[in-house]
C-alpha cells in the first residue's frame, strides 16, 4: 500500500524545511518500527536496511546491528519469524497490542480511550483496516505523522507527549523488552532492542521538555 | 518563543544527538532507500470522512 500522491509529497517538503533533524529522527525511527512491527520486510527493505549505519551510542551500534541482522536474513527466514512471533497458530509468542499488555484482554478500556485520543487529534482508522488501533505498530505511525504532519500541521511537543505517556509509554518498553528476549526472534531481536532504546529516549526527552509554558503555547 | 521555552528545546535537542538521534550516520542513514515514511499513503482519497474537516485520515500499514 504505497501510494504516494502530490498531497502527501506537499506537507513532507515544508516539514522539512521547518522540522529540525533530531525531531525527523524519530520520525523516521518510528516509522521504521511501525513498518517492521506491521509486516515482515521483504527482500528490498532488507537489503535497504543491510545499508544502515549507526554511530558510537548504544542506539547507533544497534542500527549497526540491525544492518548485519538484515544481510544474513532471507525474506523468507523474515517472514516465517515474524509469523511466529506475532500471528502464530492460535496467537504468537507475542500479542503487541496496548489493551493486552495493560489488561490481559484484547479489546478493553485501553483501546477505548486510545480511540478517543485519536478522535481528538482527527486521526481515524481507514475503513478497510481492521486492526484494532492500539497495535504497536499504528501507535508508532500515529507517532510519526504528529512529529511530521501527516495529520495536519506537526504536532506540538505537548500533544505528542499525551498521546506517548498515555497510550505507549505504559506497555512498550515491556513489550519491545519481551521482543527483544523473545525465542523465536533473531532478527527481530534487534529491532526489540532499538525501540526498548528508542522508548527510554522518548520517556526521557518528553519529561525533559515539560513544562507549563510549552503546555500553554500548544493550545 | 520565549528564553525559557528556548533552554528547554536546547537540552533536548543536545540529549537526542547525545543518544545517537541525529547527526551524520542518523536521518540520513535511516532514510537510506525511503526506508522511513513509505507506508503511509492516501490509498483511497475520499471518504465519509471528509465532510468534518478535522477529522483526518489515519493509513495504517496493510498487513492483513
């Protein structure tokens, strides 16, 4: 499902320009993530990924990682780890969804109140998608579309901090933890690591820029 | 924006690069091939929705 379209090419160029690089960043981390945590990659997403590299920091040296973990897997070893990991027969090793992380349950009081988060930030399913919204991998691409606009205009810090405090921070770290020690993950062990990473960082920065004032000018 | 609000932007731009968010092997690495922002995509322009003005579409990666 990739169609790109001069709608969605306008609003990345102005982000761009005006979005300082950290910020895209984790952007585009998250929207790694979402993208890994959604499918299997295929052959060109691995041999895309097997290009990467990553600096000195426990982050970089797992997007290092990440790249030596994507040129030794086949497409197929890809998709028959994900399968395991996440479809399973019945259920797989892991179930990535908020409400069953915070509840035990599927379809609880978490997903509800997910689904007014996003009604309030004019995000909505498409009608096709039948995934209940608080799978990992819709949280980190509502993420991204706030950081870069996809939704409308970016969304300030303090939107994106309610949203991640209330919906991810309380279950993900957990989660990408669990995918991370995982038995049948072995590329995908690294992509545990770097959202277990990724979620400290977050958690950490958004507590950093707190404030009553930012609060203020963001609505 | 005020000298405040400016500080705080400041320590959390210097703690993202700290951590490995950011800098030369950073966006660009990661955007290598368009890893990144190439799920989200307006499969079907219009729908029901289009009449509240706020209400925007969300395009979750096809996986079913």
């Amino acid at each position: 499902m990739t169609v790109a379209s001069a709608s969605v090419a306008e609003p990345t160029d102005r982000v761009t320009r005006e979005i300082p690089e950290e910020e895209l960043f984790r952007a585009q981390l998250y929207s790694l993530l979402s993208r890994l945590l959604a499918a299997a990659p295929d052959a060109a997403l691995l041999a895309t990924l097997g290009r990467i590299s990553g600096d000195a920091s426990e982050l970089g040296q797992s997007f290092a990682a990440l790249a030596r973990g994507a040129a030794a897997a086949s497409a197929a070893d890809a998709a028959a780890e994900y399968h395991d990991l996440f479809i399973g027969i019945g259920r797989g090793e892991l179930v990535p969804y908020g409400s069953y992380y915070l509840t035990g349950f599927l379809h609880e009081r978490p997903l509800a109140e997910l689904r007014d988060a996003l009604a309030g930030l004019g995000v909505v399913r498409v009608p096709e998608v039948k995934e209940p919204e608080d799978h990992i991998a819709a949280l980190c691409e509502v993420m991204a579309g706030l950081i870069e606009g996809a939704f409308g205009d970016p969304a300030p810090l303090t939107v994106q901090r309610r949203l991640f405090e209330r919906h991810i921070a309380p279950w993900a770290a957990r989660f990408f933890a669990e995918l991370e020690a995982a038995q049948t993950a072995k590329f995908y062990r690294v992509v545990g690591r770097i959202g277990r990473l990724f979620i400290g960082i977050e958690t950490t920065s958004f507590a950093m820029t707190a404030s009553d004032e930012l609060d203020r000018r963001a609505t | 924006m005020s000298e405040q609000a400016d500080r705080l932007m400041a320590k959390r731009r210097e703690f993202l690069k700290l951590l490995g968010m950011g800098g030369a092997a950073g966006a660009a690495a990661l955007t290598v091939g368009g890893v990144a922002p190439s799920q989200a995509a307006p499969a079907q322009p219009e729908t029901g929705y289009r009449e509240t003005a706020h209400v925007r579409k969300f395009y979750e990666t096809a996986r079913f």
